[in-house]
C-alpha cells in the first residue's frame, strides 16, 4: 500500500503538480470512502418503523446525534489535510506558478472542503434510498386507502360524528350547520341531541374584487369568507331548510364523520381551511377526492356486511402493527364496538394516545352531551393513531424533499470562504493572515462608533441605515482601490492586508450594492404605494432587484466571487513578486 502511494504521488508530482501540491486526489478518495459509509448509515436509520413516527424524520441527522459524528469527522479530516499541505508551500519553496496554477490551487481548496462538510447528504440520500425502496407508492397508495376506510372507526373525537358532519347526501354538502344556541331560531326545524342543538341554512354570498380589499370585521353578518378566482367571497345564512326526512339520528352516528384520515399534502395545507366565525363550524363545501371518501365510507355502513367489517379492521391492525403503532384491539373487540345497529350510533370513544386511556381532568361545561361523552369514553382500549399519521408524514415527506435546496448555500459559502482562508494563507503567510483578521476586526468596530455616534444625533432610523450602508461602501471601495491599484506604493505587508481583505470581501461588497439599491426601490414604492394592500393587489409594483433572481442571487454571488479569484490571482502574483521590505 505504501508503494502504491508512493508511485502515485511520484506520478502526480511529475504530470500534475498543483494535483500533488494540494493534495485533492487522496482527499477526494478518502472522502468517497466516508460518503458511502455515511450513506450506509442513512439507509438503516429508519429499519425500525417506530423511528418514522417521531416528528420530521427527514431531520434525522440532526436529532440523533449523527451530525456530531460528521463535525468531528469533517475537522478530522481537514486538519490532517491541512498538517499535509501546510509542510510544502508553492511560493515559498519557488515553485514557478502563473494565474491558471494558483487559482488550480483554490479551486482545489474549494472542492476539498465541499467534500469533506457535505456527508449530510449522503446520510439523508441514504434515507430517501430505504424509505423510497420500502414504502414505494404502491403500497403507499394501498395503505393510505386502507387507513382512510379504517378511520371513522377509530372514534377518538365524538364531535367528528355530531350532526352537524354530515356532509352526504345532497342537500347537505350545500347547507351550513348553526350549533351556538344564540344562533338557532327555535320557531324553525331543528334538532336536538343532549342540549347539542343542529339547524341547516342555505347560503348566499357577495362577492368583492380582489383589487378592493374588504377587511371581514366590517362585513356583517358573515359566517366565513374565502380568495377565489382573484375574487373574494363572503357568505351568510339565508333560510333554515327542514331536512327532518334525510335525518334518521341525531345522536353521534358513524354515518355523519366526513374527514379523510391522511391526504397527503392537502391533509396539512388544504384549500378549504378556511376561518370561520359565529359557530366555527366547517364549511360545507368539500373537495372531490373527499367527497368520494364520503360516499365510499357511507356506502359501507349502509350494506352493514358484518364480514366486510371484520376484513376491514383486520386488515388495518396488520397495517398497525407493520407500523409499530402502539394499541391494544383485536380484531374482535374491536368489531363489537363498530359493528352498530341502524341507525349507527357510536357506542364507545377509543383513547388516541399510546397507552390505555387514562381520566383527565375535564374543563368542560359538565352538560348532557359532555356526560353522554365520558359515558363512552373507553377505559380499555387504545390505538396511536397520531403515531400512524405521523408515520405517512414522514414517508412523503422523506420522499419527496428536495435535500439541497436550500441547504446547498450553506455548504457552498462554507467552502468558499474557508477555501478563501487557505488560499490567503497559502499565497501571503500566517503573519499577514493575522493581521488582516485584525483589521477587519477594527473596521467593524469603527463603523458601530460611528453609526452609534449618528444615531444619536439624527432620530430617523432610515437615515441611520443609509449612512451605515454607504459609510462601509466607501470604506469598500477605497479597499478595493488600494488593493487593485496600490499594491506598489505601500509596505508589502501593509499592501497583504489589504488584498487579504479584497479577497474575502469582495462579495459581501457586491451584496451591499445589491442591498441598498434594494432598499431604494422598497422604500420608493412605499412612497409611492402607501396603501399596503393597493401594494399587495397591483401587478408587482414593488419588484426589486433582489425579488429578480430571489435566492439564486446566492448562486449568482457565489460565481462572481470565483470569477474575481480568478482574475485576481495576477495581483496576487504582482503583489508577491515585490521585494521585502
């Protein structure tokens, strides 16, 4: 093996020496070698199915210590690399260089850094591999169905099974349900159930342009409103309608649940959660896939197929357990308590936690309907059906993320500027490392004095972020001078700290242009568009120059800054061929 690096690294010091120098070969082997493992990792992080159950799975690296590994893994790393490249310096040992080898260097630099930071993602990718592989979508489709269909047995929430549910048959899914007492007119048909009273209206509506806001406090008499078609609806009661014929119960019945257990995306971000006012009540309009659910599930109950109820819960204990959901039913018990008569009264409330129910303390209002309740309360049987939501969660979740969006820029400005450090120190020397570190240091803490200074002479804190922005830019700017134009005239040393300071600042410089031409134009468009939602309704009347390229602006920046290395590696050889002195 020694041989075998030995002749590697005769060969690359005679074919490719910038290869040898910065040591990236190795470096890049190396760190293939920990990615794979790290992927590995990632592939059985997830085996035990109670692990998906806890919340953002996809986090996984960060919440079980895995990240600590890879810090201490990535340091490591680095500083062993560092020990070996720090023992043979192109400059110093007078190695001839032109401006292709020594940006060679930094770029080396910058991709030995992504490499050695970035197992994250090989650990995550290792995640999405097993989840994608075990719970591919056919199954996934399968057991989202089954645990739909299982749900309105699940009789956690009795206010899921109340009249004012039914969604099925038509009229309901066109009517609202009015539950507060305050609102229900007793002269007209209503029902009542354990002091619960229920009383269906038809809707109308008034509609307003999208482009002449319309605050819902000061329309009076909504129940609830909605953005729709760059409009904005309002709804109201009109008339109560008597649907005594198409009501067999108005106790609690399975019949009337009418929510999908798990929908995906829309379980979290529906369209229809809209906020509602006067009794809080849903809104009866409902989507398709919903409404299918709906007519599905009544369905079922109506054919009262005792068989088909027993295959049924079966089949979703045997989901249960594939999951690790805790709970304590049998398929068995389980049918004796949503196997019902007509007309399909829910008989017994399942606890929803992972453990046999426990009586809390109630803060409710002890009436009938809260003492009908803790009647059928179970004292018995438990199903975790919160674990098991939070299981198909994640599996769509770890599937369908995209890994580096986002954190890419992390990864990506780490590398570059510590990639910057290296070439800094790599091209000047640790004594101008230091006191470049020092200067910056003492620049910042003169523009605070100032800014602090001008803070407390002018009151306007506008003015206060335009001087500070464009105090340091003239700051920038003479840097930059200095450093493109000056080098000759000043001390070596005094001339390193400059460029030093160049080369790590010239993008935070360019993001300061970009940054005060931004907040001109916001601060333009809040003269002009005053009115913030006339701002908000107009075809981007505040778009800036941030809003062009939003966060690609970082991939933007990160290019300028690699473009600048380049083309500033001839100062720096400028700046190295000077004398000492």
């Amino acid at each position: 093996m020694k041989k075998f690096i030995t002749a590697k690294n005769q060969a690359l010091l005679e074919n490719h020496p910038t290869l040898w120098n910065t040591k990236i070969v190795w470096m890049l082997a190396i760190s293939l070698i920990l990615h794979i493992l790290f992927y590995l990792l990632g592939c059985v992080a997830l085996m035990n199915p109670e692990s998906l159950q806890r919340y953002s799975a996809i986090e996984n690296f960060f919440s079980n210590g895995v990240i600590l590994i890879s810090v201490m893994v990535s340091i490591l790393l680095l500083v062993l690399w560092l020990i070996s490249l720090f023992r043979n310096n192109a400059f110093k040992n007078f190695y001839p260089n032109n401006r292709i080898k020594l940006f060679k260097q930094f770029a080396s630099y910058f991709i030995i850094f992504l490499a050695a930071t970035t197992f994250y993602y090989s650990y995550t990718l290792g995640m999405q591999t097993y989840v994608t592989l075990t719970y591919n979508d056919v199954r996934m489709e399968k057991d989202i169905a089954l645990t739909n269909a299982a749900a309105p047995f699940f009789t956690h929430d009795l206010s899921r099974y109340e009249l004012d549910q039914l969604r099925n048959p038509n009229p309901f899914d066109k009517l609202y349900c009015a539950t507060a007492v305050s609102t229900v007119d007793i002269d007209q048909p209503y029902f009542d159930f354990k002091n619960n009273y229920y009383q269906f209206y038809s809707l109308r509506n008034e509609v307003y342009p999208i482009d002449k806001f319309v605050n819902p406090n000061d329309v009076t008499g909504n129940i609830l409103n909605e953005t729709k078609d760059d409009k904005q609806i309002f709804y109201f009661k009109d008339e109560v309608i008597d649907v005594n014929r198409y009501v067999k119960t108005s106790a609690p019945s399975y019949y009337n649940y009418n929510k999908l257990f798990y929908n995906g995306e829309e379980d979290e971000y529906s369209s229809y959660d809209y906020q509602y006012r006067d009794d809080y009540n849903p809104f009866t309009k409902i989507t398709k896939k919903q409404k299918d659910f709906i007519e599905n599930h009544q369905a079922f109950i109506t054919q009262h197929d005792k068989e088909a109820y027993n295959k049924l819960l079966g089949d979703f204990i045997e989901l249960a357990s594939d999951y690790s959901i805790s709970h304590n039913l049998t398929t068995k018990s389980w049918l004796d308590i949503a196997y019902t008569s007509s007309p399909y009264e829910v008989k017994k409330i399942i606890y929803d936690g992972s453990y046999p129910y426990k009586h809390s303390v109630s803060y409710q209002e002890e009436n009938d309907f809260v003492i009908y309740e803790n009647s059928l309360r179970s004292r018995t049987y438990y199903l975790d059906s919160n674990s098991l939501k939070q299981a198909l969660k994640n599996i769509d979740e770890i599937k369908t993320t995209n890994i580096f969006e986002g954190t890419i820029h992390i990864f990506l400005w780490m590398a570059f500027f510590f990639a910057c450090i290296v070439f800094i120190f790599r091209t000047t020397s640790l004594k101008s490392l230091l006191f470049s570190i020092v200067a910056s240091v003492l620049l910042v803490i003169l523009i605070g004095l100032i800014a602090a200074f001008f803070g407390f002479v002018v009151d306007y804190s506008s003015m206060i972020q335009y001087f500070v922005m464009y105090f340091t830019l003239i700051l920038g700017t003479l840097i930059l001078t200095v450093a493109f134009l000056g080098l000759s005239k000043v001390n070596k040393l005094i001339g390193s700290i400059f460029m030093n300071i160049t080369i790590v600042g010239f993008v935070p410089y360019i993001f300061l242009i970009l940054i005060i031409i931004d907040t001109h134009q916001n601060d333009w468009c809040d003269y002009h568009y005053y009115d913030r939602y006339e701002q908000y309704n107009t075809v981007d009347p505040c778009l800036t120059i941030m809003d062009y390229l939003d966060i690609y602006w970082s991939y933007a920046l990160l290019a300028a800054g690699v473009l600048f290395i380049f083309l500033y590696c001839k100062n720096i050889l400028k700046w190295r061929a000077q004398p000492d002195g």
